[in-house]
C-alpha cells in the first residue's frame, strides 16, 4: 500500500498550517513539523501560480541539510482576483478590504507544493474557482471579528463561518482551497517512494 511505503521515509511538512497538517494526517501520512524562516517576498514579474510555485520551492530551499531517508513537503496558497494576488491580510481593515472585493465575485485559489528529497525536487499546484454570493457589510465584519482570519490567503478560510454561509459555488479541490492538493499531492509522492 502506498502510505505504508510513503512512511518508510522521514517526512518533514515545513508547514505551521493546521489545516495542511489536518489534511496530511486525515490520509494516514506520518510526519513531523520542522519550520524555518523565509522572507515570503516574491517580484511583481510573477504573476498566478508562478508565484505560489515560487514561494513553496523557496520555503524548501532553506533545508540544504536533508539525509538520505528524508522527505520534505513545503506549500504555499495565494488568492488570485482581479489580476493580483491576495495574500494573508496586515489587520482588520484589510481583511474588510479584502473579503468585499471578493463579495459577489468568483476569484482563483491557487497551492503549490515542494516535495524535495536529497536527490529529487517537484512542485507541483492546483487552481480551484470559488464564487462569494453578495455578502453585506455586517457578515464580513462578524467573520472577522470572530474568526480572526489574519493567517489565511485572501482572509477567509472555506471550512470556516464565512465559507459555509458565503459561497455559492465552486469548481475544483476542496482541499486546495483549504490549503492543500491531497489528491495531487498523494499522486507525486508516489513518485519519491521505492
């Protein structure tokens, strides 16, 4: 079975995000967190999954220090609305910005994921369409005040309050949108398992 051969290897998720360790946990994966700082800029040149792809294979390159049987998983998010991407918001009043422009609109929700090992890299993305119906003034400012979404790519987060009661539809991965391609992911990895 392939998580029994994919927990032969020491995997590393350089990730301090619940929700991907939730996902990778929820699939039998074994792994332990190891987090190292990264300056998360990227240039304007970039533009879509470029930049996500970018900042995932950035998050893998500060571990030069892998051994033999190691497995490094890395990943980024970025929302993708009205040509710009939306990252995670600076306070209240961005996260207010934010979640009204994406209000009765659909934008893209773009991850990107780094496997690296000692002698093999990958990334790899996947992009989902998500559309807000017309939410009011007061459902942002309720989502915000009591979710705090101040850690989250676009400032929300799909399994929260205002994912439930806000979107109308969707097209793509679930998963993605909270974070991770799974079923992407699970796929490559079968590709860095003898």
């Amino acid at each position: 079975m392939i998580i029994e051969n994919i927990n032969q290897k020491n995997i590393i998720l350089a990730s301090g995000s619940p929700r991907r360790q939730e996902i990778l946990k929820a699939i039998g994966v074994n792994f332990k967190v190891k987090l190292r700082s990264v300056d998360e800029d990227f240039s304007n040149d970039l533009k879509h999954a470029e930049i996500s792809n970018f900042l995932a294979k950035l998050k893998a390159d500060q571990f030069q220090d892998l051994k033999a049987n190691d497995l490094l998983i890395t990943g980024d998010t970025i929302v993708w609305h009205q040509n710009q991407a939306l990252n995670k918001p600076s306070d209240e009043n961005h996260a207010f910005e934010m979640l009204s422009s994406l209000s009765d609109a659909t934008h893209e929700v773009i991850s990107s994921v780094c496997i690296k090992t000692l002698d093999k890299e990958k990334v790899i993305y996947d992009v989902t369409k998500v559309k807000f119906r017309k939410l009011s003034a007061d459902e942002i400012w309720f989502y915000i005040n009591n979710y705090k979404p101040f850690d989250k790519a676009g400032a929300y987060g799909i399994q929260e309050w205002i994912g439930k009661i806000g979107i109308s539809e969707m097209q793509g991965s679930f998963y993605n949108v909270m974070g991770l391609p799974i079923d992407k992911l699970y796929l490559s990895l079968e590709e860095f398992v003898d």
